[in-house]
C-alpha cells in the first residue's frame, strides 16, 4: 500500500481512544490515518461467535484473532493448546497465559526474576499481570463490560487530600476542564443511566448535580433495568457501614442499548464479556465506522507500528515505521513510513510504551522517543480485583441479564483512603462463572462425584460453616435423573458474586520493559513486565473486602464459598510456582484483573516525573501526542473506559488548535 | 445406525439426564443435536473403552430395563449400578456431562497436589448452545439469549417448562 495521501495526523490503534479522536478529527476536515497491528473489523461477528462457542475455555479474548488456544495442540505441559508468541506477528498478552506466566513458549510477556529468600507476604514479590487486550480493528472494547462511571473529582487529587499516590495534573481542575468532554463521551457511547440514582450517590460525597456534573448533565438512554440478584441485595445491605461509609446499591451506567435505536435493545446475553452477540453493548467499531464516514480518515490494518522517527534539530516527530503481514504466522509482507503534522499513539498501556521504547535508534533519545523522563512503561497499574462467591437463601435466577447491572458505589471515597486503598464492589449477574468456571465445574462435581465446588464434600468455609450442598447425601455423591436437576437448579438459581476494584497505587518499579531475549514473529521485542503489591496501603483493602463480603452476605442471608486460596509459591519450576497469590496479616489471597491497564506513560505537572503534560501532549515531542488509559497518573475508584473516551475528546481538541497554529 | 439405536440413546438420556425425550428429541427437531452426539458418544467411549460392544451392550441393557416397566429412578440405578463393571458406568455418567455440558470429559485423578477434577473439549459450536445446563438453570446458554429486554428483572418460567417433565 502506498501513501500518496497527505495526512495531517497520523494514529496508531483503532480502539476507543484512538477512533475518537479519528473521528474528531476526521469531523473537522482533517485527513487521518490509521495504523491499526490487528486483523479488520469483521462484516458480521458470527465467525467470533463460533469461535467463542466452540473455545473450551470461555475467556475474554476467546473469540478474537489470533486463536489463544488450540486443543489440537495440546500436549501434557500445555494442555489448553496456548500459541507459542515467537510464531505469531501480533500476539497480545491472555488471561490463559496467567498461570504459565513463567514460560516464554506460551506466554507473551516476559517477567523479572523473583528476589532470593522471599517469604510469603513479602512485599517485593512478584506478580503475573492479571489483565489482558486485545490487537484488533476495535481494540479491547470488545471485551470490555461496558460499565460507565466517573471518576470522582476526589480521586483526582490522591496525594493532596490522602497523602498517596499522585494528583492529576491541576487537581480537581482537571476534572472540571474534563467535565464537557464526560457529556461527550457519555452521547457517544450511548450511555444508559439513571441520574436520579448517580445524584444520590454524588450526594453523599459532597458533589453538586448543578456545575461539577455540568449543565446538560444526563444520560441520553434510561437505566439498564436491575436484575433479581441485585434486588437480593438492595434492601439488606444499608445496615451496613464500612469505615463511617454507609453501604448501599447504586445502578451502574452503562454503554449498552436500553431502548432500541442505532443498535439492538439489550437481550440480556449474559456475555458482555467476552462478546456481545447483538452489539447492544458500545464498542469501539461504532465510532471507528462515524471516522470513516466522515471521509477523511482511512485505516491500514495489519500494519504494525514498529519504530518512530524523531528529527535531530527540532525533536519533532517525522514519520512512524510499519511492518505488514498478510496472515498471523505468515512471513512480513513489506514495510513503510507515513508521516504528517501530528501523531497519536492509542495502543493501549503496554503497546504503546513497548512502541516507544522499541524507538531508540534516534539519535538524542537513547531511551526511547518520549523518554528523557525515564518514565515510559512505569507505574502500570490494574484494578486489582477480589472475588467473593456464595448460595443466596433463596433462588435469585443468576445467568441472566448483563454480566452486572448493578454496585455498590458508596464505598468510594473517605477519610480511609488515607489508611487503604478505595475500591467500588460491582454486583455479578453470572453466578460463579468467573469464580469457579460454572456451570462446569459444579455440573462435573455432581455427575462424577468431586468437589471441586465445596458443595459436594464436607468442605467448610472460611467463617466454620460446612458447605455440602445437601447435608441428606454422602460426600462425593454422584447423581442423575430428577435428583440431578433439582439439586443443579438449586445451586445454580442461587449463585451470587462480588468483585472488589481496588485502586492500586502508582509504583515506578511495576513497569513495562523491552525483553532482551524473546521476539514475536516480526522480530519485534516482547514485553518484559514487572508487577508487584508493595504497599500495605493497597493489601489493607483486600483484608477490607474479604470482611466486608461476609458482613454482606451475612446481612442477606446467603452462604460464604469464597475458597481460600493457596499460599503463594514463588520458587520452583514454571509449572510450580503460583502467578498472583501473596499472603498478608496472616491470610492467603490472589487477586484477579480487571482488564484495566493504566498508566504507562502518565500525565503530570513536570517533565521530569510524567511523560506527557495535562494536554496529553508529550513533553519531549511537541507533535506527539497519546491517548487511552496509558495517560492516567492513577487509576481511580471507577472503571477506566468512560474517562479514556472523555480524554480522548479532549485530547482531539488540542490537536485541532495545535493544527491551527500550524496552518496559520 | 437403526431406529431403535436413536431410540435407546435417547430414552436412556432422558433417564440420567432428568430431561423428557420430548425436550431431548422434539417432534420437529431443526438443531438435531441427537444426531451428532450418537455418533460422538459412540466413537468416544468405543475408543477410551477398547471394547467395541461396549455402547451396544449398554443400550441392550436399558432396552431390557425399559421392556421390564420399570420407573426412570429404578431404570437409573440399574444402569449406574457397579455391577456393570467400570466402564460401563463412566461411560453412562460421561452420557450425562455431555448432555448438560455439550462437551466431552476427561477425568483427571486426584493427585499429590491437587483433588480430582475434569477438564472438557467442546464438541461443537452447536453442543455449546444445547448444553442442558443452561435449561437446569432456567435461561439460555451466555452469548445466545433467546429472551427480551427486561426480562432479569422477574422470575422465569417454571423449571418444569425446562426439563419437559411435569
């Protein structure tokens, strides 16, 4: 493909962030390209349903090419079939690749080294990254939940009201300029919300409906109905308080269809995550397909950004360098630059930093363009998630509706954040499907008498009460016929889950790297990742939701199967050694991700601690400029996605008056 | 593969899997999941058994069963009985998870490390979407709803509907 266009900018990545300002852009006249690494948007997405039905494991990047696992190839020492990275021209970091992390065959990132003689709760151990993305036209919303909140104007200013952490740059004046482009971001994903609910919940923490939401402050569909397993919930939780907080449920906006319009009604799936079958769920192709009809912006997929060129004098950005490939193992098909006035990188947490440290042939950025800061691909941070599970008294009918319609929002924020992390607890709809791989693992348990469950033996939890489903059958029972489908149905109608968003703290060691050894299929360098939980401050919050979820399940009468998990191993064979499991106070725990990657070339007030000002403008380059969660200097009490989009407006904004500049 | 073969695989389903042969093989039946999981099933406990009567002696059993006007409970019990030796049973057992589950398992032991547990390859994109666990439960396999907007907000219709036995 040949670049006869002239663009006036340059994107990389066709995710959300990158298709706003595309589209921006694109609305304003200006010609844009797009560099997207992955395979096209697809006409229909039944061939990522098939792929997804027929995947053994039903994880989040299950439907989505490249194929992460292959049961045709599995041997003893990789029984899911995962691809080995080094064969593949795009490969992108998988939940599956969690517990092998330690082997480079089947698992794209690289880590450090654990340290000689840790002990179990010792702070400097090391973690697989819980989280994953995807490469393709769309990006990882995709698989994303859909979940639309705000940030609080408090979690702007971490450090200044709590004594952690970071601010954003400007503080609470960051989300006051963000404001507006919240409304935006809000219209364009489709948002379903209830505002009379968000102006209780914003109440509580001293935010006024009128100005700090904005003035045409709304959500432009109607609340997605709650389900029976909130209703379970709502009325028994407020005798609870949490740290002075009082605790109650708020139904969560979110970027899916409550009415039919543009896209189909919601059916209730049950499968935002991985895919929704009917895009009733926002996802990041409807507005990559507004860019491309505005008929200024063109995207070349399968063109993997691999080098950025900076000019000796000026330190402007001059080109960016690809490489394409036709087929994911095939041999690379050619290689180009494209330039124009301004680029934007919105490749994600890891891609992104990984480009601009891959870009260090130029000659006064030894480091990697962007990097006279030293601080490209550090303070990568998750939502480190806990998991609580258990039986309700009474069938709340679970594997209905959307994956979560509901939280507990109250929790956000306090006078305890300056002791422990914050964290949002979000509802699930989907029994124990993330916690224990049901309906599987139960169905298993009872058909050939296990125990994998807790609810087929004489397991006890973790508060003393014995946990056999039918305390009339043997352990290790195995059953058929009608015995079978009423004592299913019974588990399975009172299945209930919580997830804990705890916000973890920017820490510089936990960073992005180049690997030294291992390539992909382009011969690019792998991702080396260092991923630790240093701070008591953010392990305070584990023991926090671990007594918070029985106070909870005791206030509504439900059962406690949340397993204990093993004690953490951090020596021994990659085969051994356990992936995200620490101990601390005396407890086990294990976190989980929340496919949310932030920080890895932060915002900030000076050059020398951020990568990029508040105009996410990098300080170094004054044509680059970088998009998506990759810019938060924390990553905050709410789900990251509407914060991006509202950034990513605002982010198209600059660029438009720096483009001025240039023509005038 | 004969009619009565068809037959006895799905009368012998509806016993262990608690479902009716209506909901298993309705009258008009355009998914016809039947007619891949016989052949799979054959083929599969044929080759983990090495006996290649094995499936035949184990419809021939729940034909005699059948013939003698026994309950399901009773038919149930006599099929999963020891005494029909070990393969017999784990393949009856096996009947069932790929019913519910539209996947066929493979039971790992217990170990040193780690209790016994079950891995599962699904069959096809089809099994997926048939697998009975999604009816016991009373909704739809995730990913393919075949209900209206709303409808997680009231209790669904009686597990009875699902299974097909009043």
């Amino acid at each position: 493909m040949t670049a006869n266009q002239e663009y006036d900018v340059v994107i990389v990545g066709s995710g959300i962030a990158g298709s706003i300002v595309a589209y921006q852009l694109g609305l304003q006249g200006k010609k844009v390209l797009i560099l997207e690494a992955g395979q096209p948007v697809p006409v229909d997405r039944s061939g990522y349903m098939e792929t997804f039905f027929k995947a053994n494991a039903k994880t989040p990047e299950s439907p989505y090419p490249p194929t992460v696992q292959n049961p045709s190839a599995s041997t003893p020492d990789n029984p899911l079939g995962l691809p080995d990275p080094s064969q593949e021209n795009v490969p992108r970091y998988t939940v599956l690749q969690i517990g092998p992390w330690r082997n480079p065959k089947q698992c794209y990132f690289t880590y450090s080294p654990q340290e000689p003689h840790l002990t179990g709760d010792s702070p400097r151990a090391n973690f697989a990254f819980a989280s994953s993305y995807e490469r393709i036209g769309g990006g990882t919303t995709w698989h994303w939940l859909g979940t639309s909140l705000r940030l609080f104007p408090n979690d702007f200013e971490l450090k200044t009201l709590y004594g952690q952490g970071v601010d954003w740059p400007g503080g609470k004046d960051f989300y006051q300029k963000l404001v507006p482009y919240y409304e935006k971001a809000t219209n364009e994903i489709g948002v379903a919300g209830d505002k009379n609910a968000m102006d209780q919940l914003y109440a509580q923490f001293g935010v006024s409906p009128t100005g700090q939401y904005g003035s045409e402050y709304n959500y432009p569909m109607p609340g997605i109905t709650e389900s029976l397993v909130d209703q379970a919930y709502i009325n028994s939780v407020t005798s609870i308080t949490v740290d002075g907080n009082p605790v109650f449920v708020t139904p969560t906006p979110q970027g899916r269809n409550s009415l039919p319009g543009e896209r189909r009604q919601c059916a209730g799936n049950t499968n935002c995550i991985p895919i929704c079958p009917i895009q009733a769920k926002y996802d990041a192709t409807v507005t990559l397909a507004r860019a491309l009809q505005t008929g200024n912006v063109d995207v070349w997929y399968r063109h993997v950004a691999n080098n950025i060129r900076v000019d000796d004098s000026t330190a402007e950005i001059t080109g960016i360098d690809y490489i394409t490939y036709d087929t994911h193992g095939g041999i690379p098909t050619g290689s180009g630059t494209v330039s124009a006035k301004k680029y934007v990188l919105a490749a994600h947490a890891i891609e992104t930093p990984k480009l601009l440290l891959m870009s260090n042939k130029n000659k006064n950025f030894p480091q990697g363009v962007a990097n006279s800061s030293d601080q490209v691909g550090r303070n990568l941070m998750d939502h480190v998630m806990y998991l609580a599970w258990g039986l309700a008294k009474d069938p709340v009918f679970a594997y209905r509706g959307p994956l979560s319609t509901s939280g507990i929002e109250s929790l956000r924020d306090g006078e305890f954040r300056k002791e422990r992390s914050a964290y949002r607890i979000e509802i699930g709809n989907e029994g124990w499907q993330w916690a224990a791989n049901d309906p599987f693992t139960t169905l298993a348990d009872f058909v050939f008498g296990q125990n994998n469950s807790q609810l087929n033996g004489d397991s006890v939890n973790q508060q003393g009460q014995a946990l056999r489903w039918d305390k009339n059958l043997p352990a290790n029972s195995q059953l058929f016929g009608a015995q079978l489908v009423n004592t299913l149905n019974g588990i399975y109608t009172r299945q209930i889950r919580l997830g804990y968003l705890i916000e973890q703290l920017p820490d510089p060691e936990n960073r992005v790297e180049l690997s030294k050894t291992e390539t992909d299929h382009l011969g690019l360098p792998r991702p080396k990742v260092t991923y630790r939980i240093q701070e008591d401050y953010v392990r305070n919050a584990f023991v926090s939701a671990k007594k918070v979820s029985t106070e909870i399940f005791n206030a509504i009468g439900a059962t406690e199967y949340t397993k204990l998990p093993p004690a953490p191993v951090f020596y021994g064979t990659p085969a051994e050694v356990t992936a995200t499991n620490f101990q601390y106070q005396g407890d086990n725990f294990t976190f989980y991700g929340a496919g949310h990657i932030v920080g890895t070339y932060r915002m900030g007030d000076t050059k020398e601690d951020s990568v990029l000002n508040a105009r996410q403008q990098s300080w170094d380059h004054s044509n680059l400029f970088m998009v998506g969660s990759g810019v938060f200097p924390t990553v905050a009490t709410g789900n990251p996605t509407l914060t991006i989009a509202a950034l990513a407006f605002q982010a198209a904004e600059h660029i438009l008056e720096d483009l001025k500049q240039v023509s005038a | 593969m004969t009619d009565s073969t068809m037959a006895n695989f799905i009368g012998l389903s509806a016993v262990l899997t608690g479902f009716s042969a209506k909901i298993l093989s309705p009258t008009l039946d355009p998914v016809d999941i039947k007619s891949e999981y016989l052949p799979f099933f054959t083929q599969a406990v044929t080759r983990e058994s090495g006996n290649p009567d094995l499936v035949n002696t184990i419809f021939q059993t729940f034909a005699s069963l059948k013939a003698q006007k026994l309950t399901d409970q009773q038919i149930g019990e006599a099929m999963l009985a020891d005494s029909n030796g070990a393969d017999f049973v784990i393949a009856c057992r096996k009947l069932i998870f790929m019913w519910y589950a539209g996947a066929w398992p493979t039971l790992i032991p217990a170990s040193d490390t780690a209790p016994a547990n079950t891995v599962s390859d699904m069959i096809s994109v089809k099994s997926y979407t048939t697998g009975l666990a999604w009816q016991v439960m009373q909704s739809h396999p995730m990913g393919d709803s075949n209900y209206r907007y709303g409808y997680w907000a009231t209790a669904p219709a009686p597990l009875s509907d699902y299974t097909g036995n009043k």
